[in-house]
C-alpha cells in the first residue's frame, strides 16, 4: 500500500545552513539539550515533593512511551523538512493550520526560556556566593535567608538573569557547529566527572541507605492523577520535546543519522544523569537529616547546607554549582536557537540579527518570572505567580498538548510510508522491528496516554 514514491524525500540541505558537524556532535548537542536543570534541580525537587520511588518509576516510564516516541518524531519532521519548527510544518502541510503546533512552540519557548534564566542566574550567582563562602552553614535559617534575600532583590534578580542571556547570546551568535556543538562538546565531560564525584561522596555518607531507599522504594499509595501529570510533564521538559527544539536540532541532522537509535542513547544517558543526580543528593540529604521535600528551593537551600556540613564538601560545592550551571547551558542553547532558527529560516534575518532581537525579547518576558520574587509577587493567575504560571502552564499543558498532536500529526496525517522513510534513512537501515513499533506507539498508545494523563491531571475526567 505504502509506496515510496509517495513519501516525502528529505530535503537537501539548503546553501549556507549550518549543521551538526560529527555524528558525536550530534549526540552530545542533542544530550545537551536534554541534560539541565531538569536533572539538577526539577527532577530532584520533584521526586522530594511527590514521595521519592513511586514518582521516579512513574517518570521513566513516561519518558518511554511519551518522551522517546515524541523525540523520534520531532527528529524525523526536522530532518526531512530541513526547517525550522514552523518552516518544517508549512512544508510537510502546506495549506493547512497544522504550523500553529509549533507557532505554539515558539511561544513555549519564550515562556520556558524566561523562568529557567531566572534558575540559571540562581545557580550563577551561588558560584560565587559558595567560593565566597557566604552560604555555608549548617543552619537552613541561614542558607534560607540567604536565598530568600536573592530573589526579593529585583536588582539582583534581573542582573543574574542578564548575565546568563548574554552569555547564551554569545554562543548563539557563534553558530550551530562552532557554537552550540563546540562548547557542548567540551563541557559535557567536565559535567560527568563532577558529578561522578559529588556521587562517591554522597554515597559514602554514613547514613546514605535511606536516601537510596527513598530513591528507589517505592510506594504507590500517594499517587494521584495530578502526580502522574506532573511526572509525564517532567519526561516533556527534560527530553526537551512537545515544543519544537528538536524538530529544529533534527534539521541540522546528517541524512545517515539513524533516528531512533541517537534517541534512545540520549534518553538513556539524560534517565541516568538525572537519577545521578538523585543520588548524588538524597543520601546526603537523609545523612544529615534534613526533608526532601523542600519544594524549587532544595537546590538552592538544602543542597547548601548539606554541603556545609559534609566532610570535603565546601570544597566541592562551588564545582556543584558550576555543573549545574554546564548542563543548564546546553539546554539553554537549544531553548533559543528555536526562535532564532525561526527568524532566520522563515524571514531571512541574518543570525546576528536573530540573536540580538531574540535576546530583547527574553530580556522583556524574563522580568515577569525574575521579579515573581520581589515587585511582581503580588500579581497572582491562578493563584500562581508568574514563575509557577510559566513552570506550570509549559510543563502540564503546552508541552503535552505539542505532543499529542505532533503524535497525531505523524501518524495520522504525514502517514506511515514518511515514518518509515524517516527511520529507515530512506531503506538504508534494515530496522523493520523499530519502525512498527514507533508507528504503533505514535499512532495509538502514545496520544491516548497523553490525553487519559492530561484530562485526568487536570481533575476533567
Ligand atoms: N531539557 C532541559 C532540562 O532538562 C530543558 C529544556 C531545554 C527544554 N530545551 C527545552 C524543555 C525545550 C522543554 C523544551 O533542563
């Protein structure tokens, strides 16, 4: 039935765009997109709030039959298209409103963007407050009024904040490969020794098996529809799906790369660096007998104060920070290069003029989320300020309704002969296994899962 001839080809590569130049690059930009705060500070906090194992299990799960079939779509609509988010739906159909998917991404992006500088300029600004000492103490009052005093300080909140987008914007400006790809590539192995590091350490604690415990036994009673929203919500923002950032990574993609396979070693590697991150955090936590669930402000409370008490571990609190602040980059990156290949790939701006412009624009949205602290505490949506509205509004609802029609898209719509030509690299792979598989979950599984989980979170059904 499927006939070749009916496929979409890929598309060459337009004169002049820029690529991921190596396989490995690939994989490592793709990896750095994926690893960030998500592991360092969400997945933690999260697991904390919601009961440890039970929300873990919940998590991978998730992010193996909704992150990783919405990774391989992403990847395959980028490719073949050649395009930018919105390009790439105006070309696979064209005359449709299927581009408002990821006309939505693009706003998705902003909204994303400008909470997790604000965390970025957090991470930053306790680099130097680690090195300086001034947040080590093994009283939580301390670290506590320590934090507190940083995000009330409007001035302070929008420095940091800036700090982080000019940095980003350099890199940005660089280009794909000598950008993004370069410093991903030099950063990432800096960020795995660390954390193998803070990990031994943890993990010597006397003490550390109830962390262990916490982490990995679990406990299903607490689980409720909103726990499971929360969870798909997490596999969403940590594999960095539902909004069009990989379907713009998938576009710099070599013809022979094969699809399913780099996603699943990047989803493999991003599960594993987030339970690492685990932990590298709750044995100690438990150690010293503090609460996980402390809520966002584990990383930036908590984790201090441990430290502070942990043999070697003013040593090694500045390096935590600068980890976080490596993976937060690479994510980062992949976050703004979506408007910026938009502007690029869809009105002919030069990429300098790209980058300028997308950076006003954070500097702009950013104050709502870095003064949610100080001068816009009051304004409530909701009954969530505007860094919570942001959190929530992309991870719970944006993210998995992109997904839920980027799965119907390609199932449905783009069809099952372009799936197979995608994953196939047009009948070079012999992976026919793979291939049904995918079309069976992003045909059915996928999407209904999505829509069970998100009108049971949100309490409709
Ligand atoms: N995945 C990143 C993290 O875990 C965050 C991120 C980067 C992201 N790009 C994204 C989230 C795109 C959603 C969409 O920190």
């Amino acid at each position: 039935m499927s006939s070749v001839s009916a496929t979409t080809k890929t598309t060459s590569v337009p004169k002049g765009r820029d690529m991921f130049a190596s396989k490995l690059g690939v994989i490592v930009a793709t990896l750095g997109s994926a690893v960030g705060l998500g592991n360092i500070w969400k997945f933690p906090y999260l697991t904390g709030v919601n009961g440890g194992a039970a929300f873990v299990i919940l998590y991978i799960l998730c992010t193996l039959v909704v992150g990783l079939p919405v990774m391989i779509t992403e990847h395959s609509l980028g490719r073949t298209a050649r395009a930018d988010a919105i390009q790439t739906f105006k070309k696979l159909a064209p005359n449709s409103a299927w581009w408002l998917v990821s006309g939505a991404g693009v706003i998705s992006a902003f909204l994303i963007s400008s909470f997790y500088t604000e965390v970025m300029g957090w991470v930053f600004a306790y680099i130097a407050k680690a090195i300086k000492g001034s947040i080590l103490s093994s009283s939580p009052e301390v670290t506590s009024s320590a934090f507190s005093s940083l995000i009330s300080d409007p001035v302070q909140s929008l420095v940091y904040q800036w700090i982080v987008l000019a940095w980003i914007a350099l890199i940005i400006g660089l280009g794909v490969s000598k950008g993004i790809e370069r410093v991903v590539k030099a950063l990432m192995p800096v960020l795995f020794g660390i954390l193998l590091v803070v990990c031994i350490r943890s993990l010597t604690l006397p003490g550390a098996v109830e962390g262990l415990r916490f982490l990995f036994k679990p406990d299903f009673s607490k689980v409720t529809g909103a726990t499971v929203l929360t969870a798909m919500g997490l596999s969403f923002f940590k594999l960095s799906v539902g909004m069009g950032t990989m379907i713009t990574y998938g576009s710099y993609f070599h013809k022979d790369q094969d699809i399913p396979a780099t996603a699943v070693r990047v989803m493999l590697s991003d599960v594993l660096v987030s339970l690492l991150c685990g932990i590298a955090i709750f044995p100690a936590v438990f150690a010293f007998g503090f609460e996980p669930g402390a809520g966002p402000e584990l990383l930036f409370i908590t984790i201090p104060t441990v430290f502070s008490v942990m043999p070697f571990g003013r040593v090694l609190m500045p390096f935590f920070f600068v980890l976080a602040f490596i993976a937060a980059t690479g994510a980062m990156l992949s976050l703004y290069e979506v408007p910026v290949a938009y502007l690029v790939g869809s009105h002919g701006w030069s990429r300098k003029k790209a980058t300028w412009v997308t950076l006003a624009a954070l500097v702009v949205v950013g104050t709502l989320p870095a003064l949610s602290g100080s001068l816009t505490a009051h304004i409530k949506v909701m009954g969530m300020n505007f860094f919570d509205l942001f959190d929530w509004l992309t991870s719970s609802i944006l993210m998995p309704v992109g997904g839920l029609f980027l799965c119907v898209f390609a199932g449905w719509r783009w069809g099952s002969a372009n799936i197979k030509a995608a994953l196939t690299n047009d009948g070079a792979l012999r992976n026919e296994k793979v291939v049904q598989a995918f079309t069976g979950l992003v045909k059915f599984v996928t999407p209904m899962l999505v829509l069970v989980i998100l009108l049971a979170g949100l309490k409709i059904i």
